[in-house]
C-alpha cells in the first residue's frame, strides 16, 4: 500500500517537476522581457506611450515629434530620478492637459500637476488648493444638507429653493435611486441649484444620467472618439452623447449649475450635458478643461502616469480640452470669503433662483 | 491558507480509516462524483497595452467541481476562483505618495500602496468519450471539448491584465488507473475559439449610455488561435479511499498568448488538494 502510494506520487512528482523547472525556465520566452530600467528608456517609454495614446495633439497643436528632440537630449543615463521627473514635468506641461499627471513612487518627489493646470503663453499655473469653493461654508447655506450617496447631496435653500450638490459619479443604480427620490422631493421647489464645484470626475455615462433628470426632449451634447492606433490620427469613429429625459418627470423649472476651476473631467461632461438644456444657467468660474478618459500606464521605473486619449467635443465641436467651459456668469468665491463663512458663487446662484 | 488546508487534512485522514472498507468497482463505472480542492498558484504576466512591468500573483484557489462518468461518456463541470494580492514583479512595494491641503492651510500626507488584487474566475463544462478498452487495460483515452468561461480581473492603478475569454477547447485525457485505490490521470486541451474581451487599445471602457461593465464588454469579439492561444495542461493523482470518497493532488499550469490590441501573455501554475464524493 504504502510503496504504491509512493510510486504514484513520484510518478507525479517526475512528471510535474520537469512542468515547474520548465515553465520557470521558459518565463521569459513566454512571457517577454521588461525594457531595461535606465533614464533614457525610461523617457523614450513615456514620450513614445504619448505618441501612440494621446489623442488631443491636433487640438492642441503640439509638436509631438518636436518636443521629444528638445527634451531627449535634456536625458542621460547618469541622471537622477529628480533630474529625470523635471525633464518629464517639463514635458508634459507643454501639454497643458488636466488630465495628464505623474505619479512617481518615490517619497522625494510629489505627484504632478497635484491640482489644476494651466499653460498658456508660456506661463504656467497650477492652482494646488481649491479656496473657490468648500462643502463646509455652503452648510451655513443648507443646514438641512442631506448626504443621499457617496457623491450626492441636497437640501432646501430659503424661499424654496432646492439644492443639489454633485461631488463624483456614483454607480448608474445608486444614481438613478438617489435622483429619483431627491427630485420627487423637490419637485415643488421653485428653482434648483446644482453644485458641481467640488466634482472631480468619474464615469461620463453616470453624468449623461444625471442631465437627463432635467431633459424633457432627446439633445446631442457630447461627441467623443478615441485613439486607437499609432498614428496621431488613428481613432475610433466618433460616439455620439445624448442627453434622454430620464425619471417620473424631468426637472423643468429654472436650473443654476454652480462651476469652478476644480470641476472636471465628467463634471464637464455633465456640464456639457446641461448646457445644452434651456431652462440651465451656469454661475460661476470657468471649470478645468480636461473632458477625456485619462487611463494610467506605466514606465519601466514602475512610475505611473496618465494620458489623455480622448478628443471630446461640445456638441458644436467646440473643444474645451484645455481651456475649461466658462459660465453664463463670473463670479468667483474666494479663500478669504471662504474664510468669513460666505460663498460669493452660491449667494449669486439663490439670488439668480429667487428672481 | 494553511487553514483551508486543515479541513482537507482532516477528512483526509478521516477517510484513510474508511479505506479498509474498500470494493473492487468496475473501471470507469457510472458514478457521480462532487468534490472541493483548495491551494495556490502563480501567475504572471505581461500586457503590453498598459505597461511594460511584468506583474505576478500568487493568488489562493478553490475550485468546486462535479464529474457524472458512464460506460461511454465523461462530464465534468469545474467552478474556480483564484484572488491574492497583485505586484510588478520586479518593483513590488511601490508607494504613492499625495499632499492635500485645504483652503484653511491644513495639509495632510497620505501615502497608497500601488500594488493592487488579482481575481479570476473560471467556469467549464467538458464532455468527453472514453475510447473503448479492455478491462484488463490500465491505461483509459478520453477526447472531447470543454467550453469555459475565464475572467481575468486584475485590480489597482491600471487595468493591465485585464480580459474574458469565453472558449471552446478540444481536450483529450489519458489516465493510468495503478490499481483500485491509485489512479494518474494527465489532460491537455488548446481553444480553438473565443468570443474574447480585452480592454481596447485606448484601455477606457466608457461609452454612452453604458455601464462600465456594458463598455468592457462591447469590445468583445470572435477569435481564434492566431489571437488567442491558451494551452493547457493537467496531471492528477487521485487516492481511492472506498467506494464513495478520495482525494487527489492536481498540477495544472497554463498560458495565454493574446496578440491584440497589443501583446498579452501570461503563465499560470496552480496546485491544488482536493478531496471528492462519489454517488
């Protein structure tokens, strides 16, 4: 019995032996090798991941090929990893894209942008501290503030004004529930504020949702393709977005949407959405300007970044990459405002709904 | 792990009491056979759509599997699941490391690792016919298909690896039964077919009016083995304890090859203890 026993597993033993040390020995011919971890490859990787996936070059009018012989030789394989990040930030900035960032996994060097991004004429900015806008003072506003899912909030301004406040894109269900039962409530309220200041981004999808709960007709507001080969032109065929009346019954009384410099990405896809529909009044600052998908790649140093590989456009083919959407009216809240308890932008907005 | 692995153990040993009870069965009978196997695998991988960074699990697996066995025909439905954390190999303790700051002035460090979770999932269902043989012969030939259903899920700050392939395979088993307790049995199969996912080559799944999932999805497509190429091979030693139970130790390891939108591979071993009931 016992010897059997041991037969048999040494046969399996002689048969799966042989499989491990050849599967392991194998690893690299089935599965490839990574690129050597140097400066210079490091730079060739993220400037030719750009080149293959970026999809706003002709937006932008970026000299793709351009800029790789001015920074290339900025590179050397001697240099440090802080010398390497400034050449790649250097980079990148020229970009002027939202949603192009860097994340290297070294505790010296932070991530980049870390805030909104704007490089025009050469300047550069990069607005690190939202002091436009905080969920904090708008309480004093709406001490009634519901929380109704992870990103969505309401409540009652004076003189039955509703509020409604947007920070993220939860999943289409949750949405679907939270706005259903929200707008039943507020239904009777004469006008509605949308907050879509600390918005930063999500799925476009759940935004194409959320404007269809103030949509009474069926409205283009969004085209979007992506790349989808080497060539700076290779792309997808261009997806249309509509915006569909969505719930019981769409909102249709006077709507303002509150915007700042920190609403992006699918807050402006929102916002592109409820541009589109005639009872919506947008208040405040001008939003970020970066509208497409930004998926995460890799380096070979094990850094990631971001690229954007999307080139969506308004409904008119305005494209706003870059240059963020500008409000119906300016109006621009403070840090010391924020400080003395008061928000300029939501004031504006009840006083807008009261009229 | 080791804790899944106790109760293996113990109705291991329980049913070794068992095997004095033993009778000769007929080879191959017609029989019902229901059983749980638990261990641990490695799996690695290269997708060079997102990354060049070769990524390894070495996830913990339970597979549920149910074989029916005539005089003609083997059946076998397998359920597996593999999680474990999910690393680049050779840059395995990545951190990320963020500042926010309010408009108060107040600043708060945080730090994420990068690594991320590997899940997979696998259901299939095989059907083979045994080659007839004398029952004198130690020796049993099965072919038929399988048609599984696997799911690569692999979480973290890319969506690297990432894919689910619905196949068709032809398989053929050979098993050498030692006597009425021991038995070998070795597999191999290759799909020929594939309704396979993969994310596209901008790595988004978003899509008007879609749900992530519904995105992922909508780039599916038929394929064969020029796209995706994912041989596989089994060897499994089964201990006959009685009539009605046994355990075994199965070898399995397996790789893909899928050459769109850019290259994948991957490479998979698993071990795995089982133990089963036949009735």
């Amino acid at each position: 019995m016992k010897t059997i026993l041991t037969n048999c597993l040494r046969k399996l033993i002689m048969f799966a032996i042989p499989g491990l040390f050849i599967m392991a020995s194998c690893e690299e011919e089935l599965i490839g090798t990574e690129p050597v971890n140097t400066p210079v490859n490091n730079f060739d990787y993220f400037w030719k991941t750009f080149d293959n996936h970026y999809g706003l070059f002709e937006v932008k009018q970026i000299d793709w090929n351009g800029l790789y012989n001015q920074y290339r030789k900025q590179v050397n394989d001697q240099m440090t990893d802080a010398e390497l990040y400034v050449v790649l930030t250097n980079l990148i900035v020229q970009l002027n894209d939202n949603h192009v960032n860097l994340y290297p996994t070294n505790s010296e060097l932070p991530v980049f942008p870390g805030g909104v991004i704007r490089y025009e004429n050469e300047q550069l900015t990069i607005l690190k501290v939202q002091k436009d806008y905080s969920l904090n003072v708008v309480k004093n506003y709406v001490p009634n503030l519901k929380q109704q899912t992870e990103f969505i909030r309401y409540g009652w301004l004076s003189d039955n004004i509703g509020y409604l406040n947007i920070q993220g894109t939860d999943s289409q269900k949750d949405t679907q529930r939270a706005l259903d039962k929200i707008l039943s409530e507020l239904q009777n309220t004469q006008a509605l504020i949308i907050d879509l200041r600390g918005h930063y981004g999500g799925m476009d999808a759940v935004s194409q949702l959320v404007a269809g709960y103030f949509s009474q007709e069926t409205k283009l507001y969004m085209t979007s393709r992506k790349r989808n080969g080497p060539g700076h032109n290779d792309f997808t065929s261009v997806n249309e977005w509509y915006v569909r009346p969505a719930g019981a019954a769409p909102y249709t009384k006077p709507v303002y949407v509150l915007t700042s410099r920190f609403t992006q990405s699918a807050g402006e896809t929102l916002s592109l959405a409820l541009k589109e529909l005639s009872q919506v009044t947008f208040i405040g600052d001008t939003t970020a300007g970066g509208l497409s998908d930004n998926p995460n790649f890799e380096m070979p140093n094990g850094w990631i970044f971001s690229v954007s590989v999307g080139d969506y456009r308004a409904a008119d083919g305005t494209s706003y990459e870059g240059k963020g959407i500008p409000p119906d009216q300016f109006v621009r809240t403070d840090k010391e405002d924020l400080l003395a308890g008061k928000d300029p932008v939501l004031e504006q907005g009840i006083a807008r709904a009261r009229q | 792990m080791k804790k899944l692995l106790y109760p293996l153990v113990i109705c291991t040993v329980l049913m070794t009491a068992q095997a004095q009870d033993y009778e000769k069965r007929p080879w191959m009978p017609l029989e019902n056979r229901i059983g749980l196997a638990l261990g641990i695998g490695t799996v690695t991988y290269l997708d060079k759509n997102t990354s060049p960074l070769i990524y390894r699990s070495k996830p913990a697996n339970v597979r549920l599997f149910y074989n029916l066995e005539s005089n003609t025909f083997l059946f076998s439905l397998d359920i597996d699941f593999r999680i474990g954390s999910n690393q680049p190999k050779y840059h395995p303790n990545r951190t990320l490391y963020f500042r926010e700051e309010d408009y108060t002035g107040k600043t708060e460090d945080k730090k994420f690792p990068a690594g991320g979770s590997f899940m997979a999932g696998r259901i299939s269902l095989g059907t083979y016919y045994k080659i007839p043989s004398t029952q004198e012969s130690t020796f049993k030939v099965a072919v038929g298909g399988r048609i599984s259903n696997e799911l690569f899920y692999p979480q973290g700050w890319t969506v690297a690896g990432m894919f689910n392939a619905l196949s068709f395979s032809p398989e053929g088993l050979v098993q050498h039964r030692v006597n009425e307790h021991h038995s070998i049995t070795a597999s191999a199969r290759i799909p020929v077919a594939a309704w396979l996912t993969r994310p596209p080559y901008d790595n988004t799944a978003s899509a008007p009016d879609k749900t992530m999932v519904g995105g992922f999805f909508s780039n599916a497509r038929w394929v064969s083995v020029d796209q995706f190429l994912a041989p596989a091979i089994g060897l499994r030693y089964d201990y006959q304890f009685n009539q009605r139970w046994g355990a075994g130790i199965n070898y399995e390891a397996g790789w893909h090859s899928i050459t769109s939108p850019q290259p994948f591979r991957s490479l998979n071993q698993t071990l795995l203890a089982n133990v089963y009931h036949n009735f």
